[in-house]
C-alpha cells in the first residue's frame, strides 16, 4: 500500500501543479485591447482648440 502512495504522487503533484495553474489562468483579468494605448477621446465640447488657418480656410477637424 505504501508503494502505490509513493508511485501516485507524482501524478498527484502533477494534478494540483496543473489545476492551480488552470485556476489562476481562469481567474485573471482581461488584458486591454490592443488598439487602446494611451489614447484619450476629446468628448468635451471646447476641448481642443481649432487653429486660425483652419477656421479662416472654412475647414474643420475630422473625428
């Protein structure tokens, strides 16, 4: 009895290694997508100033 404990515990050990490595992989978080690095909407009205040139050729800024 004493052999088939010592012969199981790797393969236990390997079990718990395994489903604590499972269990933190399902419990992070999301990482941020890709396309979201440091760039901010300008959703205030008045947040960023149009320039004399532009405002006298009659253009605006694109979204």
């Amino acid at each position: 009895m004493a052999i088939v404990a010592i012969l199981l515990l790797p393969v236990v050990t390997m079990l718990l290694y395994g489903m604590d490595r499972t269990e933190d992989w399902l419990a992070r978080a999301p990482k941020p997508p890709r396309h979201a690095r440091g760039r901010h909407l300008r959703l205030v009205h008045g947040g960023r100033r149009q320039t004399a040139t532009a405002v006298d050729r009659g253009e605006t800024e694109a979204a």
